[in-house]
C-alpha cells in the first residue's frame, strides 16, 4: 500500500468528517420530531418550523462564508463555522423551553452552514483533476451522517437496559446526551483539521491565485447569474433542493402516519435514503468522463420518479416504499456532487467562493423553506398532498436540466 500517496488525502479526509459531523447533526432532529412533539405539547407545524430556522440560517451563511473565505482562507472560516456548531451541541444539554431548544437550532445551523460552500472550493483547488471524485467522497462520507444519525437517536431515545446503564452517566441522558458526544466530537475534529490540513495544503490552495485589483463587490457576484443558461440551472436546483429537504425533514412522520408503518420501520427505511449515498463516489467520476448534465438529469429523474411513487403507492407496504426510497436516495445523492463541480466550472475563479455562496444561499434557503411549508400542508391536508408538492418540484428540476442537456 503506498501510504504516501493516501496521505495526500488528508485534506479530503478531515473535511469530509467535518462534514459527516454536520450532517449527522442536521438529521439528529428529524427523527426526533416525535418525541419533541411529546415532550413539549407542539405541532408539526411548531417542529418544522423550528426546522426550517435551522436551514434558513444555515442557507443564509453560504454566501458570507463563501466570500469570507475567498479573502481570510478555506480552514479559518471551516474550523469557525465547526465550533459554532459544537458548542451549540454541547449547550442542549440544559432542559430549556421549546423557544430555547429551537434557538440552539439556529446557533447550530450558523455553524454547519459555514462548511460546504467553503469546502466545495477548496476541495477543487486541492483536486483539480479530480473534481468530481473528490466532491463526490467528501459528499458520501457526509450523508453518511443521515444514515448514523436515525440510529443514533434509536439508541439514545430507546436503549437497551445494558446501554442505559451507561448513558445515565452522561449529562443528559436521554436524547440531549447524542447532542453532548456530538459536540465533544465536533470540537475534537476541528482542532485536528486547524492544526493538520495548513501543513497539507499546495500554495494558494486556501485562498486560490492572488487577484489583480479590488475584492469583488456583491454586484459582480451577482453579475454571473446573467448567464441565462446558469440561471436556469440555478432554478432547477433550488426546486430540486426544496423537493429534497421537505421529503428528509418529514419522511420518519410520512411512512409512520400516511403509509401506517411502526416507528422503527419508519426509521429503518429513513436510514436507507442515506444509506445509499455511496453512489457519489460513482456519479462524481462518471460526470468528470460523461460530461456533468448527462449524469445530472438521469439522477433528477430517477429523484422526480421515486417521490411520484412515494405519494401514488403510499399503501404498497415496507418493501415497496423502501426500494421507492432507496430510488430517491440514488438520484439525489448522485445530483449532489455533479452539482457542485458544475457551479465551479461555470463561475469565475476571482468569484467562485462567494459565487458558490449565492447559489447556495438560494438553493438552500428554498430547503430550509420546505419543513415549515409540508408541515402546515400536513396539519390541514394530510402528509399525501404535502408530499405530491414535493414530487411536482422534484419533476421541474427534471425536466430543466434535462433541457439544459439537449441544448448543450
């Protein structure tokens, strides 16, 4: 094994973990819907509003971070965002009211907001000829997050004697404990990425090549999106994004209340959506060989076909509805990372960080819209009707790319 060869990849390595960390953290909350609901007397629409606090400040940061990265460097502005987010962690182990709890969901969404529009640019400057393939592993082991997570609140929420007995020695023992390792662990991770990834960094890898004139103003950032191919690039994504994260945010209390599976069923197929992210590693590198749109539309449509038939086959049983979710795990996860070196490819060097922020503000704050808006479609129609919105959205991100495709 040429071990030297693999510590080149230190870089991608302690990013991506940071990632997972992130994600882990995000997808800790869906599952506890329930049990917030129980614990404090509210409604879907009051947890999902919460939720969607956490991705509005968290869309909110893509761009701030983005720019502020192309002017202090990558690994200040990641390590910052990582123990925001591990700090917020720790501070739920106090027993606060519901307005606390969904205040601490803000300061952790700050926080893991400032890592991938960040992480996207630097990753390329690091991996030039590898792109996708970098993206696409950074992406898997973060969405490996969604799948530990679910499990993670199982254990904690609904441990065995032999595991209670150790987690009553943690502060906060019951599910607050998660949100106590969790953030121990975040903070453990950032300071090894501090002190580690500088030393591993090619010159003007952190910040990319020394620009000629002024800092680039908000107008020129915005100046890119002219390009009306890139703006209805853009516009598919945010619909794709939208579909995305009301379907995560919801699906635990979708297969449980509108397809009559038990909680733990309902779980387990939760995990599968995530447990398939490893077809990153796969559409990364078939779009740095096929061409970035070919492998972007195949992914979206599999996503549009996969929601259409969560809604129409509710009542199909488990093994049906988790082929249906493991479908729409594959062609979302495999969009991802195609997603993020198209956007670097498409935008100018001088701007890509906070370029990448923009589209990442948008896309992500249409995502942090969703919860709130499935949730309040939930409370007066029903979860069907919520997620057909979810499936129409998912099927207009489809049909744009794919035209963006045959007029390449």
């Amino acid at each position: 094994m040429d071990f030297r060869r693999l510590a080149g990849y230190d870089v991608l390595l302690l990013t991506a973990v940071l990632w997972f960390l992130g994600k882990f953290l995000r997808y800790a909350f869906p599952p506890l819907f329930e049990a917030l609901q129980a614990s404090y007397g509210v409604s879907n629409a009051a947890v999902g509003t919460a939720y969607t606090g956490f991705m509005l400040v968290y869309a909110l940061m893509q761009f701030p971070s983005g720019a502020l990265a192309d002017r202090v460097g990558a690994v200040r502005v990641i390590v910052a965002g990582a123990a925001v987010a591990g700090i917020g962690a720790l501070a739920l182990v106090a027993d606060t009211p519901f307005l606390a709890l969904a205040a601490l969901m803000l300061v952790i969404g700050g926080g893991t907001g400032a890592h991938k529009t960040v992480a996207v640019r630097l990753l390329a400057r690091v991996y030039p000829a590898r792109t996708g393939r970098a993206l696409g592993a950074h992406d898997t082991i973060g969405a490996l997050g969604g799948v530990a997570a679910p499990t993670a609140v199982v254990l904690f929420v609904s441990a065995p004697p032999a595991l209670a007995a150790l987690l009553d020695r943690l502060p906060g023992a019951d599910w607050r404990g998660l949100f106590v390792v969790s953030g121990l662990v975040v903070l453990a991770v950032a300071a090894a990425f501090a002190v580690r990834v500088p030393k591993r960094l090619p010159e003007n890898a952190d910040r990319g090549e020394p620009r000629e004139g002024p800092e680039p103003t908000a107008r020129e950032y915005l100046a890119s999106f002219r390009d009306r191919r890139l703006t209805a690039f853009v516009l598919a994504t945010v619909a794709a994004s939208f579909a995305y994260n009301g379907a995560v945010a919801f699906f635990p209390l979708y297969l449980s209340r509108a397809a009559g599976l038990s909680t733990s069923t309902a779980s387990l197929l939760y995990s599968v959506l995530f447990a398939v992210t490893f077809v990153q590693l796969v559409s990364g590198d078939l779009s740095d060989r096929l061409g970035r749109f070919p492998v972007m539309a195949v992914a979206l449509g599999l996503a549009a076909v996969s929601l259409v038939g969560v809604v129409l086959l509710v009542d199909a049983g488990p093994i049906v509805l988790g082929v249906l979710v493991a479908a729409l795990g594959l062609g979302s996860h495999g969009y991802r990372p195609v997603r993020g070196a198209y956007l670097v490819e498409a935008l100018p060097d001088r701007i890509a960080g906070g370029g990448i922020g923009v589209v990442r503000t948008l896309l992500m704050g249409a995502g942090a819209l969703a919860p709130g808006i499935v949730g309040a479609i939930a409370d007066v129609a029903g979860f069907r009707p919520a997620f057909a919105l979810l499936a129409g959205s998912t099927t207009l991100a489809a049909v744009v790319v794919t035209g963006l495709w045959a007029t390449e």
